[in-house]
C-alpha cells in the first residue's frame, strides 16, 4: 500500500487537486462505476408486473420475500447515503477519494430509486415497505446494530484530528462499507437474483444485478480506505480495536442469518435459511481477510456458485437481449462473492 496521499487532511473545505494520481487505485474504481452506468427505469418491468399480478407465478412466500427485501433496502440505501454525505465524505480530504465518494453518492441514489420503482411497478403498501426498518425485527435489529456502533462520530466535538478521532472514523466505515453493504445487502441479493434464476421477477434481478456489481466496487473502495487511513496512522489499530471490529462482523453475521431464517421461513427457490449460515460465514470471511484480521469463520465455501456468474456476465438474461455494455468491464467488477 502507497503511503502517498493524505486521506484524512486537517482540512476539508480546500480545491481538490486529483492530478498527479496519488491513489490510482481509486482512480479506476472511480472509472470501474462510470463504466456500470445503469437506471432503474431503463430495465423493462412490464413482464414483473404481470407475473407479480397473474396469481400463480409468485407464491405468497416468495412475494412476502420481495416486499421483504425491498424493506430492507429503502431503509438501508438511505441510512449509506445519508452516511456518505453527512460523515464520509465530510472527512475524507484526498481528492480522488472525494471524486469516488461523487460517484457512489448517485448509486446510492439509483438503488433508493430502484425501490421506488419496485413500489410502484407492484403497487406495494408504502408504509410496509418504507417502515419495515421500524415494524420488521430482523430488520430492525440490522439497522438499530449500525446505528448504534457508529452514534459517537456525530458529537458536536468530533474530529479526526485526533488518534481516536481516527479510530472513530475507521469504525464508521468498517460499520458502513464493510458490515452494511459488504454483509447485510448479500442474503437479500442472493435471493432475488434466486428468483431471476427461475425465470421470475427478471426484471427486478436486473435492477439488483446491477447495484450489486455497484455494490462490489464500494467495498473495494471502503477496503482501500480502510487500509489506507490504517498506514497512514498505524497506532490507530490496536489489538482492541481489532477484537472490537471481529465481534461486531460476528454479530453481523449473525443479524444477516436471523434475517434469512427470517425471509425463509419455509425454504423456497432451493433455498433454505441453512445455506444462509455457509454463504454469510463465506461473507464474513472476505470481508475479515480484506483488513487482515486473522480470525475466520468455520464454513469457507459459497453455496451460490452460480451468483457471481450472474452478476458478471448476466447469465440468466436472453443471450441476444444482452447489452453490451454488459460485457465492457468484465473480470473488473466482480471478485469477492
Ligand atoms: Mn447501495
Ligand atoms: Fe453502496
């Protein structure tokens, strides 16, 4: 890792000088996401709408999934936006970090935009769906966890200037980038793109196909800053901090498997909650490696083998339909489930 590059400056409110590169890493994150340019509204839901309508395509426990699952995302896209605006992007000085925190800000945008049109397209209860972070409690208890573990950053007399001010800050992004969307977002991604993989909801796979190749670039992103801030300020992990991080991605983990046990409650798609405990714990891990923390989860193995080809290279979508930009950024945006 380059030391080059100040990430955490005493000053925010100063011109951002992007050239010379001093972290081309972020550079080609920052191009890797324009090349995944996507919106909602061009992914064509009229086949949803009418599976969603026709009665016997969907059963109850795979509609109560999608509402679910939407739930958790109109709640959770908006807490990681508000995050990036209001904390992230208020500390980090670097500006090519700046430049990539730009882009990600629309994506947030585009996933909260992905719900709307969820809502609408299936005429879905508004308050079931937006109040579900309130009234769900698996997914309460996700949300309420981040909150909760990332409340001290906004004291009126925060500030990164000092070792712990630091170490605050790395905790907000390990909450935000690593706990929220590199493990609460993946059991819910897994099951719709479960649903597209038997021909149903294609269109909503779509949608989820794309954020999570978004999704993929922001956790490369909030890993390489993590372990940036980390060489720049080497005190600032400690053995502490280190025990601290573990338990709260155990616990995480945890919140993810309650939440499939949760969405699953009978086993649809050839899915089970089961297979929830191998594929978090297989998340849990990539995620732990990424900061090299040792400690590791028994089951290594991902019961989703076929995701990551979907999410590469839309697999499950007609050949012929298949656009090209599909294939423009291939091998560059997917490798960490
Ligand atoms: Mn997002
Ligand atoms: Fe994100």
């Amino acid at each position: 890792m380059k030391k080059s590059g100040i990430i955490l400056g005493d000053k925010v409110a100063v011109v951002g000088q992007i050239l010379p590169h001093k972290h081309p890493e972020v550079w080609k994150m920052y191009l890797d996401g324009v090349g995944n340019n996507w919106t909602p509204t061009e992914v064509d839901m009229s086949k949803d709408i009418d599976q969603w309508k026709d009665g016997q395509t969907l059963s109850k426990d795979e509609q109560l999934l999608v509402r679910r699952c939407l739930g958790f995302f109109a709640g959770t896209e908006s807490l990681v936006g508000t995050n990036l605006l209001t904390t992230v992007a208020k500390w980090v000085t670097d500006a090519e970090c700046r430049q990539y925190l730009l882009r990600q800000a629309y994506e947030e945008s585009l996933h909260n935009w992905t719900v709307v049109t969820c809502c609408d397209s299936f005429n879905l209860k508004v308050d079931e769906v937006y109040e579900a972070h309130l009234n769900i409690p698996s997914i309460k208890a996700k949300d309420d966890f981040l909150m909760e573990i990332t409340t001290d950053i906004h004291r009126e007399d925060f500030s990164t200037k000092t070792v712990e001010g630091k170490r605050e800050f790395l905790r907000n992004l390990i909450s935000y980038y690593l706990i929220a969307e590199g493990t609460f977002f993946f059991s819910g991604f897994a099951m719709i793109l479960a649903l597209g993989r038997q021909n149903k909801l294609q269109g909503l796979s779509e949608q989820i196909r794309f954020t999570l190749r978004d999704e993929s670039i922001h956790i490369k992103f909030g890993t390489y800053l993590i372990n940036a801030i980390c060489d720049e300020t080497p005190s600032i992990w400690t053995k502490k901090f280190e025990e601290e991080t573990t338990e709260h991605i155990k616990k995480a983990v945890q919140l993810e498997i309650d939440y499939a046990h949760d969405v699953l409650p009978r086993g649809i798609l050839g899915l089970n909650a089961e297979m929830f405990v191998d594929y978090m714990q297989y998340i849990g891990n990539r995620r732990l490696e990424g900061i090299g923390i040792e400690y590791r989860f028994e089951s290594d193995s991902n019961p989703f083998p076929w995701l990551s080809e979907i999410v590469e290279t839309g697999a499950m979508t007609n050949f012929f339909e298949r656009k090209v930009k599909d294939y423009q950024h291939s091998g560059n945006l997917v490798d960490d489930f």
